[in-house]
C-alpha cells in the first residue's frame, strides 16, 4: 500500500517528519487487518535527558480510520524511543492494527512532538482500499522487514528506501488461498527475487527458491544482503510456481537503493576507462551542453566538476566525466541510463524552457529531471486575486514523501515560474511564500485561505 512523509503545517522551530505506510493481511476467521507502520525519523524531534543520563524523544500520534464522512477505528498512542546513552538522534517506529472489513476507507495520522510546548502538528492523509479476498490465491502486501534480533518477531522496516549503511533487505508477505488451488499439502514453489525496475530482468543472482506446502496461511520471509547492491530503481518480485514451473500469482513491491560506487572520474587515468558510449561524443559544444544538462541529478561534488570540465572543454576529460557519472548510476548499463535520462532532458526543455533558458536550466525543469513528474498538479496561472501560482505534489521524491513544490510568476509578463518554496529537505524554504503569493489585506483572508487549503490539498 501506500506510504507517506510530511512536514508540519506551520512554520515550526522543529519540524517533526515520519514516514507512514499501511500493510494488509488476512486473519482467517477474523477479516482483514491493516497494519499501520510509522518509522519517526529522530533528527526531527526534540530530545531530551533525563536523571539518568538517557537520552529519549516522545512523540503523540493518533491514527484515525474513516469511511465517508464516519469514523471507523481509532488509536492513539504516546511513542516512546528507546533510551540511548550516546548522542545519536536514531529513528524510532511505532505499529497500529485494525480490522476492517472490505471497503474503501481513508486514514489520518496525526503526530506532535510530546517534548514541545507548541501546538504544531503533523497530518499524513493516506487512502485505503481494502479487497475481498473470498477464496481466491492472493498475496498479502510485501513488508520489508529489519533483522530480528533475537526476539524471531518481524519488525517493519516502514518506506521503500534504503541508504548506503543498510546492507540487508529483509522480507515478509503471507499466501491466502493455496488449500484451494493445489490441494491440502499441494506443493508448489515460492520464488522470491530483486528485479531492474525498467527491465524487469533478475539483477545478479538476488532469486531464492523455496519449496513450499499449501495451508491456511504460508509465510514468506526473505532476507537479501545488499551491501553490493548498486543504486537504482527495483522491485522485489514474489511468484508462485506450479509443478510445470508456470507463474500463476505474482506480486511486486517497489524499493528505492541509494548505494555509490567509486569510480571516480578525477582519479583515473587516460584510457582507463576503454571503448565506451561516450566515444560517439566529440563535439565540445555538445559535451559541455549534455555535461550541463546533468546538473539538476548531480550531487555538490559532481555540480563542480561538471563547471569545471564544461568550462575548459577537453573532450576526454569530458567524456571521462560523463561515463563515471551514469557508470556510478547504473554500472549495468551506462548508455542505457543516459538514454533514458536524455529523454528527460529534451521534454524539459520543450516544456519548461523560457526566456535565453534551456528548460534544464529552470526551475521546474530541475525539479522535472530531479525528482520526476509530480502526481498532483495545483495550476493557478490565470489567478487575478493572487500572484499566479503552481503547486506541483509529489507522492514519493527521493527518499521522502508526500513533498510539495511552489512555484509563482513574479512578472506576469513572462513564461517562466520561479521556484517559492518547497517542503522538501535541502531545496529552498520561503516561511514567507503565502505572504509573497496574496500580499496585502484585500480579501486576504479567504484568498489565503483557498491557497493553504491547495497546498494541503492538493487536487
């Protein structure tokens, strides 16, 4: 299912973050249950000390399930990180259960920081829709899981996104159903495996097989070591195998790895790299423009020595630069992840180019090629009551989510939209924006209100 980040509403000293998902299950006799996990990220909180030298943070949360406009379940709960006697501000998580039967509901958590004196508060608004299974083979939703320690319990690892310093990829999903298609103590085989998202081929040799036996419920619990996992886009592919070897149930979840590799560009030598798909590439103009046009993905290190290369224009320095730089993005195929990426560049610059600026150059074409095209798009630029803006949202952008980007048109006379504000870590963050979009006292009020309820809300 769904999970979701979002910062607080207001302009807030400390702005609490978690990352909130949903996972449902089957329990037979009983109905459907939907987990709700919540992993609070721990640099977002104040902590505090106690007598003890402890260090703790508390956090409030209440989840609300409604259907229409009724509330159906409800539970809140004070969240408590574990102690810690060092300095180190590690996130701590927090698991709900409900029962629901099968419908269409949506879900509400609301979080505040119990260690602050202010009434800020957090809202994550999630959709649910819970299936009816009836007898039908069906998977559970896929829960990537941490290692257990030694309590054998399964212990959520809540988002899609795993940094460099996690090495495993732990797994846990249910099969309903198999009594019915392969008989009481059928066999059957249950492959799981980690798949290229765009190709959808099995990368290296991340597959396991099982062999498994029909029941009421089968478990299914993999663990993968990813510390050679490069960065990339994957899913992790749970299937079902007959006796003939035929796939018949499949299901998929998507993940999100952030591991670099180290090849580096200013340290290696002249034809270290050998014949490549940069070779076709001798033009110097058009080295430094494609160079530039990868400014938007780059991180700070990369944006120099792309300057660097563009400004002085050696072609095999430059080419150097552009291999290493999709190399350390996909070691698999580098032309294949520069091809795609191009394609990117060449819608932004036919859709968000203005002015003498190529549309990777703007500010929505950064965002575009940076964080993908938005879920949700607020467009005010006919607005006569306001400065005409844009609200672009975002289900998922890098490792967060439920992120929002503001962009306005300053001069009406021009084509451009200059990025406002953003909620997202790290791009600019104007507590002024609202004021900046509806100045003055005119009809201030309603107006500011019908923008905030577009940024919360946006539809």
């Amino acid at each position: 299912m769904a999970a979701c980040l979002l910062p607080v509403g207001t302009w807030a000293q400390t702005r609490l973050d978690a990352v909130v998902e949903t996972k449902r299950f089957h329990e037979p006799g009983k109905g459907e249950r939907v987990d709700v996990n919540i992993a609070v990220l721990g640099g977002t909180v104040l902590w505090t000390m106690d007598d003890r030298g402890f260090q703790h943070a508390l956090v409030d949360a209440l989840t609300l399930i409604e259907r229409g406009d009724s509330i159906v379940d409800f539970r809140k709960e004070r969240i408590a990180s574990p102690d810690r006697a060092d300095t180190l501000q590690g996130d701590f998580t927090y698991q709900a259960h409900f029962l629901l039967p099968p419908g269409e509901y949506a879900i509400t958590v609301e979080l505040h920081d119990a260690n602050l004196a202010d009434t800020a508060r957090t809202y994550v608004n999630l959709p649910l829709v819970i299936p009816d299974r009836g007898d039908e083979m069906t998977f559970s939703d896929i829960l990537f899981t941490v290692p257990p320690g030694g309590t054998g319990q399964v212990h959520p690892f809540p988002g899609t996104y795993f940094p460099q310093e996690t090495d495993k990829l732990g797994s846990y999903a249910e099969v309903y159903g198999t009594l019915k298609h392969f008989g009481p103590d059928g066999a059957f085989l249950l492959v799981t495996q980690i798949e290229d998202y765009e190709s959808g081929q099995v990368v290296g040799h991340f597959r396991h097989v099982q062999r498994m036996k029909a029941d009421t419920v089968v478990p299914a619990a993999v663990e993968f070591g990813i510390g050679h996992l490069p960065s990339g886009n994957y899913l992790l592919a749970l299937e079902l195998h007959d006796r003939q070897d035929s796939v018949v149930q499949r299901r998929t979840q998507f993940f999100q790895r952030n591991n670099p590799m180290v090849l580096e560009p200013d340290k290696l030598v002249g034809g270290e790299l050998g014949p490549n798909f940069t070779d076709a590439f001798t033009d110097p103009d058009t080295l430094a423009e494609y160079l530039r046009s990868m400014r938007p993905i780059a991180d700070e290190l990369e944006r120099k020595m792309i300057d660097d290369r563009a400004k002085d224009q050696r072609p095999d320095l430059m080419r150097q630069l552009m291999y290493t730089f999709w190399y350390n993005r996909n070691p698999a195929d580098p032309k294949a992840a520069w091809a795609q990426y191009l394609e990117a560049v060449n819608y932004a610059n036919r859709k968000f180019g203005c002015r003498n600026m190529r549309g990777y150059q703007s500010d929505q074409g950064y965002i575009y090629l940076r964080y993908g095209a938005p879920n949700t798009v607020v467009d005010r630029s006919q607005e006569t009551q306001a400065v005409p803006y844009m609200i672009w949202h975002y289900y998922r952008a890098s490792k967060y989510s439920d992120r929002r980007f503001v962009f306005y048109q300053p001069e009406r006379s021009t084509t451009c939209w200059t990025l406002l504000t953003s909620d997202m870590p790290g791009e600019l963050t104007n507590p002024r924006w609202l004021d900046m979009l509806v100045p003055g006292m005119a009809d201030g009020g309603v107006k500011r209100e019908e923008v905030m309820d577009n940024y919360k809300n946006p539809r």
